[in-house]
C-alpha cells in the first residue's frame, strides 16, 4: 500500500471558563497556532458558553465543566478560572488524562501546587502555569548580558508589578475566590526572581495593605534574599500606576527591563544596561508572549511524555513556597483609602 500523505498532529484544547483573560488573549493565540485547535468551551451558565463558542469562530462545542473534561475530543485543558478554583479543576482535567494549561498561579498553596505537579508527572500529562513573560525573548537576553559579566556580579534585583485600581466586582477583591494583590499581581516579580536568581530564594521581610472590608491585600512589598546574598526587592499592587519593569544592580552597572511581564506583541523592548563611563540601549524585536506560551505548551503536550515536567514544576513550586512564606511572615497595615470609604 503506497504511504498516504503525513498527517501533521493537532492538540485539541477545551477552554474551561469564558474568562476576560481567555477572550483577550489566549483563544487569538490558539487560533494563531496551527497545531492547536480549540474543539470546546464551557461556562457556568450554557448561554454563556454558546454565545462565546459562537464568538470565537472556532466551531467549538458549547459544554458544561464536565462534558468539557469528558470529551473524548479534547485532549488538553486550558484553566483560566478564579485563582481558587485552578487546583480543583487542574486536579479534575489530569485525573480525566488531558494536559493542562492553567492560569497563573496554579494554585494558592504550595502543597497544592506540589501535589498537581507530582499528579502531572506520575501520569506522564504536561502541567503548565501560563506565566506567558517566561517565554518572552527579553528575559534571555537579560540572562545572558548577566552571564557576560555586563553588570559584574548582581546585587541587588528591584521589580514591580503594579496596576491601577480594578471594578469593584472583579475577582481579584474576592477573598473567596483567591483575590488579592499577592497571588493576582505579586507572583509576577516572585516568578521573574526565581528565574534571574535561582532555587533557594527566602522571605527576609513583607508587607501586605489590606482592604479589611473584602479581606484581600491590595498592595504588597516582599524582600528575599538569595543563597549567596544578593537581595531582591518586589513591589506589587492594583492602587497605582501602571508600572511593570525590573531592574538587576550589579557590581559594575545597572540593567533595566521596562514593560517586562505583559508587553504587547507589537513592543520591542528596549534593556538598557548603565555602566561607569556609558550607557546603551539594546532595542529586540516584538514578540508575542501570549502565543509563544500556547506554542510551547503544545509542542510539549504532542511530544508525548512531558520532556521538560521536571524543569518548569520546581520554579513553579518554588514561587508557590515563596507565596506561602509571604502569607505567613507579612506585616499587615490597613489600606488607608478603605478606610476613608
Ligand atoms: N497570564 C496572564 O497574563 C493573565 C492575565 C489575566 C488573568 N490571568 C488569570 O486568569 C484567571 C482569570 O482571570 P480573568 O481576569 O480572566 O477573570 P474573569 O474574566 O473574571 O473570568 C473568570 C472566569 O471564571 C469562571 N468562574 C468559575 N467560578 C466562578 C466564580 N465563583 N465566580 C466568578 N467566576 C467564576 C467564570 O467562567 P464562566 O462564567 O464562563 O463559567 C469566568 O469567566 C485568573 O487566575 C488570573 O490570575 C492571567
């Protein structure tokens, strides 16, 4: 029999929860990855999930939570609901055998965390936290002007997250449903720390405001240090101005990072790195960051057995760690803006 021509394999993914971050930004990014085709989405409410499906142009079926884990044409999961309800349902797509795309951040707890990553791993699915900055080219290139000896040996990293104040009904003012400044915004800087400084990072100080009428912390300050003594320094909240940027202070200079963690695709970013006698600007070509992180979670759910689980789980954990450290050690100081509500 003459070989008929290769079929080129397809992920099909379901979309668990019609979310703002779903619509935005991951469905176009699918829809852009051609060996990725979104065969499901699933609301709450049926009129939800079919006006979306119907919306998306994708021919999608319109299920509820559960058809969506039981049909037998999605072979992976994206999560993108509140942060409370991503352990329960990561939990429920794996035990269902399909891969996982979930929300940042995979959980609220490390022992969460822990446990979906060892699940993930025993029955060989790739479990991913779509902290979509990781796979933005910038961070590499920092990485390496850093392995060059650029700034000399670092000492210190700054980094904030901050957006401004949010609807009073979103999610994040949800105590409930895992709101908060911390796991919203402040795991941003915490990842990126694990990635310029490594395993082994401690909470050497934190300060959480607190909006006391909904429970949640609205603004944030973390100090860690590394094991070889360089500090980092996070700054995260929804009470300010946009600011998203990093900068590592090294014995001989200075590289900033501006735009850092949500660039839109069409950014180039521009590090600068300041030393004694100079400074320049290294301007990169835009990237999308959103489907260069669908790309590589499908890449690594066709290849079969999750290469690089055991890689991309310890970062995760290791932030998750962090998160809890932060939770237990935080000075808490009331949100002065509440108070004159
Ligand atoms: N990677 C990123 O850059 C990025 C950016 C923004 C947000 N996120 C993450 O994405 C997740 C969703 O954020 P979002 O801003 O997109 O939220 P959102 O628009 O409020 O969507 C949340 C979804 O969760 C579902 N849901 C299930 N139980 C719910 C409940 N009890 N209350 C409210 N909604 C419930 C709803 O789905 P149905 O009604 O359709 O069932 C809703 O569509 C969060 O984990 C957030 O951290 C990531």
């Amino acid at each position: 029999m003459p070989a008929g021509p290769a079929v080129t394999p397809v992920l099909r993914v379901g979309l668990l929860g019609c979310s703002s971050i779903a619509r935005r930004r991951t469905l176009p990014a699918l829809r852009a990855t051609p060996a990725a085709a979104v065969t499901a989405v699933a609301a709450r409410d049926p009129r939800r999930a079919e006006a979306f499906a119907a919306e998306s142009g994708t021919g999608a079926a319109a299920l509820t939570y559960e058809q969506l884990l039981a049909a037998d044409d999605v072979d992976a999961v994206y999560v993108s609901l509140p942060n409370s309800e991503h352990h329960r349902w990561a939990e429920a797509a794996l035990l269902a055998g399909k891969h996982v795309l979930c929300e940042k951040p995979m959980t609220t707890t490390a022992a969460a965390t822990t446990a979906l990553t060892r699940l993930a791993a025993e029955r060989g699915l790739v479990l991913r936290e779509n902290f979509t900055f990781l796979h933005h080219p910038q961070h590499a290139r920092v990485q390496r002007l850093l392995a060059d000896g650029r700034i000399g040996a670092p000492r210190t990293l700054t980094a904030e997250f901050c957006i401004p104040p949010l609807p009073g009904t979103d999610i994040r003012y949800r105590a409930d449903l895992g709101g908060g400044a911390l796991l919203d915004a402040g795991v941003y800087p915490l990842r990126l720390a694990r990635l310029l400084l490594g395993p082994g990072l401690a909470v050497a100080g934190a300060t959480l405001r607190v909006d006391k009428a909904r429970d949640v912390d609205v603004a944030g300050l973390v100090l860690l240090v590394s094991p070889d003594g360089v500090f980092a320094s996070l700054g995260f909240g929804f009470q300010h101005g946009y600011r998203s940027r990093y900068a590592v202070h090294g014995a001989t200079g200075t590289l900033t990072a501006d735009k850092a963690f949500t660039p839109p695709a069409t950014w180039q970013p521009v590090l600068r790195v300041e030393e004694q006698d100079h400074t320049e600007e290294h301007t990169l070509p835009a990237a999308d960051q959103f489907a260069l992180a669908v790309a590589a979670f499908t890449t690594a759910a066709l290849a079969g057995p999750d290469p690089t689980g055991a890689a991309t789980a310890a970062p995760c954990t290791d932030t998750a760690r962090l998160v809890d450290e932060v939770l237990a050690t935080a000075v808490r100081v009331p949100d002065h803006e509440e108070l004159r509500r």
